[in-house]
C-alpha cells in the first residue's frame, strides 16, 4: 500500500483535524487538479469526477473530507477504465 493510499485509508477511518495541505497531497496523485485564486476556498477538479470547493482554514470539517474521499473514489474509478 503507497503513502498516498495509506492518507486516503486514514481519512476514511478519521475525518477529522486534516489539513489543506493533505488534500492537495492526495489530490495531486490522483491526478485532481487544485486552485486557489485569492479566496479562502481550494477547488478540486477532475474531467469526469467532477469539481469539489472545501475552505482552506484549518481544521478542515468533516463533511468536507467525506466529500473530498467521495471525489477520490470517483476519480479512481474512472482511472480504472
């Protein structure tokens, strides 16, 4: 199991006190884009998972980690293909 697998398997278990800076980690291997242009948002995006806007303050709510895993979960499955 890589790192990144293994951040993603954590959040599952504890969606609770995640920082942006994970998010992109895991964004980043997943091949979802982020951006953040000036707002207290980052924007997930991924062609065919669809987009994801999560606030940038610390920490991160945990709906918003759900969500995110959700958009990981999606991206995966379409990198299957």
């Amino acid at each position: 199991m890589g790192k990144q697998a293994k951040l993603i398997a954590k959040m599952r278990r504890h969606p609770l006190d995640w920082r942006i800076e994970d998010l992109k980690v895991v964004a980043d291997s997943m091949g979802i884009s982020h951006d953040q242009h000036g707002t207290s948002h980052v924007v997930f995006r991924h062609h065919i998972a669809g987009r994801l806007s999560v606030p940038a303050h610390w920490p991160i709510r945990p709906i918003y980690v759900r969500q995110f895993i959700d958009l990981v979960d999606r991206a995966g499955e379409n990198n299957e293909d």
